[in-house]
C-alpha cells in the first residue's frame, strides 16, 4: 500500500523548552497530512458537510519513536485502512530526512450525518470516494 505524502519543516514556535517538537504538533501534522489525502477524493471535512455528512475523531493514537528539532524537514506519510464499518481509519508516519521514523499514529472518524445522527453503514457518495481513495493507494 502507498502513503499520500507532505513535508514539512519543524518552526521555531514548534519546539518547546527541551528543544524538541512539542508532542502535541504531531497531532496537528498527522492532521495536515489527514486532510491533504482526503481532500484529493472529496472527503475532507468540509467536502464531507457539503455532502451533509461529518468525521469526527473518536480515537486517535501515537507512538512517539525519535524527537523532532527545529528546522528539521520531515513527510508526514498517511494511508487509509480498510474498515467493516462506517469509519474512516487513517494511518500516519512522520519520518525525517533520512528516512527515520519519528512517529506513527492513527486516527478514526465515525461517520454522522450533519445532525449527528451515527450512520451504520457508508453512504453510497461516501462509499464511491472512499473506494477511489483505496483504489489510488493500492496502485503501483
């Protein structure tokens, strides 16, 4: 399976006082990186209300491997996996430069429609752009 990619420098208001990333940035760019997937197939969180549905986050994970530093270039890697239910489970990578893996995550979205009632099962729209996203990520 191939990740979507973005990369992204570490800024000075990132770091914090042990001159490492603050551990809550990774949060934020799994979610640049989220969002930078999603949009290309039509479910970002905006393309996903407009469609009278919404995402929200019901489990985030992260494994914290390596520090991030100031100025460091890092790709924020991130992949779809396949669920059984109305979910979206994202699946992210932050590496550096060299490759090394810095931390990996995970995040889940339960699927409602914008009143916030919980769907059981993906809507057809909802279906045909995940399954474009699914077909693009397992392509060679």
């Amino acid at each position: 399976m191939k990740y979507d990619e973005i990369n992204i420098t570490v800024r000075f208001s990132e770091i914090d006082v042990y001159n490492v990333a603050w551990h809550g940035n990774y949060v934020n760019w799994m979610e640049m990186g989220r969002i930078a997937l999603a949009s290309r197939f039509g479910l970002d969180p905006f393309q996903l209300s407009e469609a009278g549905f919404m995402g929200p986050v019901i489990s985030l994970e992260i494994k914290y491997l390596r520090p991030a530093r100031y100025n460091d270039e890092l790709t924020v890697r991130t992949s779809l996996r396949d669920t059984t239910t109305a979910t979206l489970e994202f699946i992210s990578e932050i590496v550096d430069a060299s490759g090394t893996k810095l931390a990996t995550g995970r995040t889940v979205h339960a699927l409602t429609d914008n009143a916030g009632v919980l769907q059981y099962q993906l809507p057809p729209a909802i279906a045909e752009r995940v399954a474009s996203m699914r077909t693009w990520l397992e392509s060679p």
